[in-house]
C-alpha cells in the first residue's frame, strides 16, 4: 500500500490506485460527507463500489482537483 504525503496528512493509497472515500477526501481538502454528498448529486469525482465500500481511482481524483483549480 502507498502512501502519499500531503500538505493536509497523508493519505493511504491500494496498490491498485484505489482510495476509499475517507482518504480520497483527505487528497481533495473535503470531508468525507461532502463527498458522500456530491455523489448523490451526480457532482464530484468518478467513484466506483466495491464490496459495499465506495472507491475513488488516484488519477480521478488528480484530473478532478486540476480542473476545480
């Protein structure tokens, strides 16, 4: 498992370049229920579910901060 190292913490990344949401936000700067929040609205980054969990991919997760920024 990778981590990465953030301005806000560190963030845990599977080997795969998966993130669960906790972590993804943490890479994004937001909280978990905003996240849980823009998905229900159709907003936000692409994420998928696996095993009842939702996932964010790292490279989603790049290309959507680039083009909030």
């Amino acid at each position: 498992m990778e981590q990465m190292q953030l301005e806000r913490g560190t963030v845990m990344v599977l080997p795969d370049g998966r993130l669960d949401r906790k972590n993804a936000a943490k890479f994004l700067g937001y909280s978990p229920a905003t996240l849980a929040d823009w998905h229900r609205l159709g907003k936000g980054p692409r994420s998928r579910m696996v095993g009842g969990r939702r996932f964010y991919n790292i490279e989603d997760l790049r290309q959507f901060a680039g083009a909030a920024a």
